[in-house]
C-alpha cells in the first residue's frame, strides 16, 4: 500500500527541499485551493506581495541572496501576465525562478468556457502560456495524472541547475489529485554536471597547464559565476594562485575588495567603438574601467575569464581588449580556450577540479590593502565623487546592498566594498524599480540564512541596504509597505535627483519626458506605509541636502545599526 | 516638390487626427528620441506616468470616455512587458490601444547587439513582438522606409476600427526619415463599414420586420455597443420605439436609469447551472439580475441584444435563458437572426439604419420613473444593502464613475445612475488595481472633453469619482500621485474592508492569502503624495466608520463640489 500526497503539497514539499522557507505571491481566483495546499506545508510561508511584477523582483532577489530560485505564484492571465518583465529579468540575468500559475479547470479549459480572463469566445486557454515561452527554460501544464510528479521534479530539476525560470502550469482541479508520496524520499537532482567528461578533462587540463605556464595572470569573475553557485570557487581560486583578480559591473563583490590582489571593476576601455559611434545607448553604456585596471588586465598573458556576460554595460560598449591568444572563457553553457570552443561544458564542475588541483600547493594568502581611493568631502554639497565611496565606507561585512538601475548603479562601482559584501543590481536586464521589489527578496533570503532575531548565531546581521532613485520609486514604491507589514528593517537611500536622472544623462537632458512628479513628500513615506506611532512599528526618516547632513545621518549609532526601518 | 516630415511626427500627427490630445507612457532609453518628435507636434502633450501597467490602464480607461483608442508609449522589453496586462485588458473589454514601443536601431537589430534589455547572445530582437500577439489585433515594424506611411496609416484604422490594441514598433534610428507630408492631407479612414452590404440589408430588414411583429420586445445593450461607439445610437432605439431596455452587468450606465423603460441589470438566472456546478469560480461569478428583470427579460417575444459579450460574470454564470427564436444578435463580429447567423456583420451600420428608420415614426418618449429601490439608512455599521443605492443617489448627471474589480464593482449594479453617467469597470478581465490607473485616462479624457477650467461651456462639469477597495489599491497606489501631478481632483472612495474582501467571498476567507498589510495610513495618503500644505496643493481626506459619518461627508457641499482631490 502505498500512501499518497496531494498534487499541491508534493509541489510544495519539493519547493521546501530546495531549502526554500517563503513563497511570494498574490491570491487570485485561480490559485485560492492551490494555496489551501501550501499552507499544509510546514517547511513554507505564504509571502503576500502588493502585485504581481513586485512579486517577481522579490522572487528575483531573494533567488539572489539564497542560490535557489525563488518562487512566485500567480494567477491566471491578469497575474502571470502582469510578471512579465520581472520574469524576464531573472531570464537576462540567470537569478532563476520557478513560477507557478493557477489555470482554470481542465474541464472549462477544454470547453473553452468564456471564463473572466479570457479574450474572447472560443479562446484556446493555454494561449498565456505561450506568450511566456521565450522567458522561460521549460515548463509543464498538470493536466495527465500520470505525469505529474514526473514534471514537477523535472521542471524543478531544470530550473535549478540552468538558473532560468521555469513555469508550473497548475489548473485548479488538480490540487488534490493523490500523488504517490514515496516519490519524495528521493530527492531531487539538481547537481550541474557535464556529461562529455573527455571533453570537461581537456578543459581541465589545458587550463591547468596555461595557468602553470603563465608569467602575468589574472582572474576575471563576472556575473555568472555568482549567479550559478561559484562564487566561493572563484574565491578560493583567487587565494590559492593570488593571481590579481577583476570584477565586472555586473559581478562587483564577487571577490574581498580590500585584498591587494583585486584591482578593480574591468569594464573595457570607455571609448565608443566606431561601428557603433551613433548610437547614443552605446556611448552611454561606456562606463570606464577603474583607472589603469584595463591596461592591467590587457597585458596579461593569460585572463582566466569565469562566468561571462558579455553585454554592452558589462563590456564597455564591447571595447574589451583581451586577445583570444591569452584568453581561458569558463562559461555556463561553453567554454573556450584560445580558439577552441567546448560546447556543452559548464564552468562549475570545471572550476571545482581546477581549485582542488590547486589547491594541493597554494601560494601565501595575501594581506588587505589600505583603500587608496577615498575621495573624502566633509561638507558641502552631495557629490558622486563624494557619496559612492561614502557608501562603500558605510558598509559593513555581510551586508546586502541593492543598487537601482541609473544613477546608483553606475555610480557604486567606485565604492570600495568590505568583504562578503553581496551587491544585487540589474545592469543587463536594467528594469527601472527593480530593486524596490528585489529588496523584499534579500531581507525575505537574510532573514532565512541567519535565523530569527533570537538566534544565538554569532555571524554578524546583515544589514539590507537600498539605494533606489526618485524616479525608479515611483514604479514601485507600495512594497515598502511590505518591509514594514513583515517587519523587515532595510534602511533606504533615496536619491532624489529630480526625475529621471539616467535619462537625461543620455538624451533630452531638458525635456519633460524626463520628468517625475517632485511633489511626493519621502519624509512622510514610511508613516503613510505603516511605521508610526499608532502602529507601535518605529520608522525613521531624514533629508539630507549637504554633506554635514548626511554624515551626521550616517555617522549616528541608531542609524548605522538597522535596528527599524529608516 | 514634396514637403516632408519625419516619421515621428508624422505618427503623432495621425493620432492627434483621431482627436487624441494627451498621450500616456513611460519614457526610455528606446524611445527619448521618438519622444523628441511628439514634443514638436504642437496638437498633442506627453503624459508620464509611473508605470507602465498603470500607463496601460490609463490609456485604456482614457478610451472609455474618449471613444477613441488611447496611446501608449513604452521602451523596449522592460518597458512593454510590463504592460502586457494592461494591454490585455483593453483587447478583452474592446476598449483600444495604439502601443508604440521604441526599439533598438535596425543596424543593432540586424547584428544582433547583446545590448540592455536583451536576454542572451545572438538573441533575435524581435523575440518581444512575439509575446504580444495574442493580444493585438495587428501591428507593425517601422523597419521600410518605403512603407512606412502606409503602415502606420493601416496599424492605426484597424485599431480604430477593431478597438482592439494595436502595436507600432519603432526603431530608433527611423524617427527622423522623412515622409511624404502630403499623405496627411487625406484623413484616415476610421467608419466601420460591411463589405457585404446584400448580407446587411437582411439584417436590417429581418430585424426591422421583427420589430414590427412583435408584442413583447425588449432592448438588451451591451458594453460591446458601448465600446464600439454604438451608445447614442441604442439610447435612440429606446427612446423611438419605447420598447423596456436592460443593461448588462458590464453596460451598466448604457441606457438613462431614471427613464421609466428602464427595467435594470439582467444577468441570467443567478444560479450555478448543472455542468459547472462544482466550478467555486463559475458559483461566485453569478451575480443575480434585478428582482424581476430575469422573468421580464425571458418573457419577451423578441429581445433585440446589442454588442453582446457572453462571459460567465456577465451571464449570470451562462444561465440566461433566451430562446434562439426569440432573439437577434447584433454583433462586432456577426449578427443572429434567430438561428440564421451572418458572419462578419458589424452592428454599427445595422444599427444605425434601424434607428434612422424607426425614427420616421417615433414613439411619444416617456417620463422619468422615481427611484423604487432606495435602501436609506441613517445610522450605524455602513453596510452593502445601503452603500452601493447610496452612491447612486450622490452621483449627479454626466458624473465619471470608475468601480473596481470586487466589491465595487458587485455591488454597483445596485445603483441607479442618473443620466449621462458612465461607468468604467472592468468586469471580463477582472484585473485588480485597474481602476486607479483608469481612473488617471478618465481624468484626462474628461479635461479634453470640456475643456480646460476656464471654459465658458454651460455643460455640467462631470466629476470623476473612483470606488476601490483597500487590496487593489495597493496595486497600483502610485497613480494617485499622478493625479495630484497634473491638478485633477477626482473623489476616491477607499473600502477598507480588510483585504482581498471578494477572495475572501469566493474561498478561503480566514486564510492567511486573502490578507493585505492593514497599515497604511489612508488618511496620510494624499498628503504624502503631493496635496499637503507646503505644496499649495489642497487635498481633503475622511475616516468613515458609520453612516453617519459617511453621509456627513456626502451631504458636505466642498466634498461635493469636487474642488479638490478628496
């Protein structure tokens, strides 16, 4: 005799063997008994959000900060439709997320009843469906009994490992369909592995011999490698050969950036290249390179180059300067030493045997370095030569910090990050109001990894820290509302620079389109939201105009230490 | 020689044809210099909004007044993904979108640049368009300078026409081709006409025939005869042949309310019929008709349906039950005489030939019946029964009423509207937090209409009064501020019912998903976003926990007026 589990707490229960304590979401007719399931769910809690794109970002960020996809659950059309972007965004930029969507009852679906959230008569109903499927690695509809539990553990499996969303098509008269339980005492396989092991040995080997041979090495991290599990390889790598290391925009944090070995974010050489000399978003996109960093870089005679995205923002407008001759590319879906290309090979299992064989005879850790860079101002205006490095003097070790498309994220590279610092930005992706979603996420994911405030956990809080733009908080301001509703306490920079900044920065510097209502009142924000006196929950807000202001804000124990939302 | 004029503006130029003063959107990096060439056209003025589902709602509630499609500009991916939804709903409830999206240049496009807003390498940049399709009647690529013109010229009749969304993409290196200038001297050709006049005769005849025969006829208007510019048109049938009148949940407001033909709202029998009985979806969306109206209604020999739209919250459930052959359907898309369909027949001309033929011999008009119905309380808890009957007797002639999806939107039906109300609410695809981005498009469609506050025009002033509940609200909050930007003062009716209150209705309702964050400060809410005393801009806020308390407020002659946002 065999005992079962109904079709929605088998789902549930292999979301919570991820490790995963919270799901995000919003209620909707379609997903109510779906819901009821999740509940019965000991290991997981219902995350409420104000809508459905916030949802996303929040599932974006909290995937983030944990290394497993965060989970969002829609409804039907007007929920799975309104995610969209945000899904996408987890697309563009490997955070992963497996989103699940409540659909009407098969039996309505097969009679294309004219339900509220279809279009039109006769609507084919899975025609949402398809509209999700380039931002989407792969997916199922629970419709065949006997396949369910296959397709909820292969969709999970694949979402996991490739780190891009994934969809559970979930009609509402499946929830309760008994599922053969032994299937959980299984669990899940989500270990990368590459399945050419010849080929996986030649890039082993090759590496390790460039590595053995190489007068002037360095180590480049980018984005994916954090985003697909190797970041603590990439840092063990870095100590074991103290080869000189680089960051990208997109993988700033990814090593200790107060090591003497890192030299900085490498972003190519700043210049427009000429194919593309007209094209303002291209000029734009040229964010320099820390000064001397791409000289540096360029001259080495071998770039181990893990975890690559090579987008304009994260290349400097392709102007990357690294000749295949000296160039080892560890990528997650190939690799690629010199001109030869290994489809197929992800970097994770690569890099892992690479760090071990290393790691037999590593070289002398190296000691932190001063910060060389401080550009200190101590009144006057607020400038970005000033706040960024300010920023990164604020920050403590551990603490996540969330940089807003636009005038933070660019402007935060010339911070100076303390180590196990997590930075989340979307410079490929680059949704304005991103973060603001997102930031739910990590405070959702910290909270989980250090426990309850009663924790007798002995590593630091982290302090989650938000750096969004006046503009970009318009799109998406009511989930602070939800900071405060789950007792979370982020502390918020706003940077109220008057409309759409990066814009102007790039085109129609004068014009209205750039404008933002100037009228909102930030002072009375986290009162409006829920912190204030008759709630009993503590908020606190301050203006700065000038640099004494903001030093005194910053410099103040109760600010420093995030004990409420401020 | 030929004068020209770049193709930016020559788009703008076609919209500002339709009549169209103000356009909504968001602005980005895909779209600053297409948003140059609408600042040059003097007929038209940008509207920035915060978001871009919310400027997808305003677009669509700007529609509803207008009559006319609203224009909705966004960016590239980011941008129109997040609109989807919005855009969604206008195709579902016809109520029209032109979307113009601004995307990379054709060079960028064709090289397949990994630009921002892009998901992978070699990444088809059309791969967005794709997503859209469902939800368009049809759309362009502005890539042909050679049929440029043209295409914008089809995309926008067919828009008009259809009033279901319709796409322009624009590239951004083609804003400023120049045109042929002299093509927009020849207006668009927006009247609706039937190819197959011989098929439209018949209808017109049959109907015509079956109007003369009958003894007991009935007019049911649907919110498709509204939609599709058909409202004055049936308020004529009704007036010329006297015969009783009905709206649909979704017409409410389609006919004079206080007219003594006017029999109410028919919405089938109110019951769960036997095929769907264990559907809690098909259950909850059976809202009953008006004592009475179903026996009327289904009693007639002859029942005349206008612009039908036969979705489950607009038929009771699928329980109406009038006999094929007592019934002619005039369509959009075909009309039904009996059991003799005519495919691809509009109503439109149909209808107007009845009415203009009918109208050679009217009927003497009727007198306005009292209101029969009136639940007055005067003291107490503030319940259902009075609410909704209450709300109707505050609103006056020509007044704007948006009702969001829920509660509102139930329990408005209740209402006798005076003349010239209309009613937005978006009852079919039911998206939650609708209302307050409608409620900005209303806004601005209702300034267009009368002109700017210091008109000399005698017509009644009609005010825009927003009824949401506490759980949509938090969707889309921000517009509010919007409204604030732009000097509208609107009355919005906060139902603070504690949650998602129709959920709760339909399943689960101690479940821990239906609940929202209860703190915000609704009372702090305008203040914080824009109307509060150091911005001069005056705004009135109330608590009302009582009848009392809320009839105090609705007999005030201020908060009547509507001289302010309150």
């Amino acid at each position: 005799m065999t005992s079962t589990i109904s079709m929605g707490q088998y789902l549930f229960k292999r979301v919570a063997e991820l490790g995963i304590e919270h799901v995000f979401g919003v209620p909707g007719d379609f997903n109510l008994t779906l819901l009821d399931e999740l509940f019965k769910v000991q290991e997981l809690n219902w995350l409420g959000v104000c809508n459905e794109l916030n949802g996303a970002y929040a599932a974006d960020g909290y995937a983030r900060i944990k290394g497993v996809p965060g989970v969002l659950v829609t409804t039907y059309a007007v929920g799975e439709l309104s995610a969209m972007n945000g899904v996408a965004g987890a697309y563009a930029e490997h955070a992963g997320m497996i989103h699940i969507v409540g659909m009407p009852t098969r039996a309505v679906q097969k009679a294309r009843t004219m339900l509220h959230h279809t279009m039109e008569p006769g609507m084919d109903q899975t025609i949402y469906v398809g509209m999700a499927e380039p931002i989407r690695k792969t997916h199922t509809i629970l419709t065949d009994e006997n396949t369910m539990a296959q397709e909820i553990d292969r969709v999970i499996e694949a979402g996991v490992k490739s780190k891009l969303p994934v969809y559970i098509y979930v009609p509402m008269d499946v929830v309760g369909i008994p599922l053969d339980a032994s299937r959980l005492e299984k669990r899940l396989n989500t270990t990368v592995i590459n399945s050419n092991l010849q080929m996986e040995d030649e890039v082993v080997q090759s590496t390790l011999e460039l590595i053995r041979k190489s007068s002037k090495p360095s180590i480049l991290a980018d984005v994916l490698t954090i985003r697909h599990g190797g970041r603590e390889l990439a840092r063990r790598l870095a100590s074991a050969t103290q080869f000189p290391t680089y960051s990208t925009p997109l993988s700033k944090g990814v090593f200790d950036e107060t090591d003497s070995k890192y030299n900085g974010v490498y972003n190519g050489e700043g210049k427009a290249n000429s194919r593309h000399q007209n094209d303002y978003l291209l000029k734009a996109s040229h964010l320099v390179s820390f000064p001397g960093c791409a000289d540096s870089l360029e001259s080495s005679d071998l770039v181990l180059n893990i975890g690559f995205l090579l987008s304009n923002s994260n290349t400097g407008g392709f102007t990357r300067k690294i000749p295949d001759e000296n160039l080892v590319l560890l990528g997650h879906d190939y690799c690629q030493i010199h001109d030869k290309k290994f489809d197929g090979i992800h970097f994770l299992p690569v890099l892992k045997r690479i760090v071990e064989e290393i790691e037999k005879n590593p070289k002398q850790s190296s000691i932190p370095k001063p910060d060389t860079r401080a550009n200190i101002s101590t009144s006057g205006p607020i400038t970005q030569s000033y706040i960024w490095q300010r920023i990164g003097r604020f920050l403590r070790p551990h603490d996540i910090i969330l940089s807003e498309s636009g005038t933070a994220q660019f402007g935060l590279t010339d911070a100076v990050f303390p180590p196990h610092t997590q930075l989340i930005t979307q410079t490929f992706w680059s949704s304005i109001g991103y973060t603001v979603g997102a930031c739910l996420g990590a405070l959702v994911a910290s909270r989980e990894q250090t426990g309850s405030s009663t924790s007798t956990s002995t590593s630091p809080t982290p302090r989650v820290i938000l750096l969004v733009g006046d503009g970009s908080l318009q799109m998406t301001v009511q989930e602070i509302g939800s900071y405060i509703r789950f007792g979370f306490t982020p502390l918020i920079f706003v940077i109220n620079n008057n409309g759409y900044a990066i814009e102007r920065a790039i085109h129609g510097p004068g014009m209205g389109y750039n404008d933002i209502s100037m009228l909102w009142d930030h002072q009375s924000m986290l009162g409006f939201l829920g912190a204030r006196k008759e709630t009993g929950i503590q908020g606190r807000s301050f203006a700065c105009r000038s640099v004494e202001e903001l030093e005194g804000v910053l410099d103040e124990g109760e600010f420093k230490s995030a004990g409420c939302i401020q």
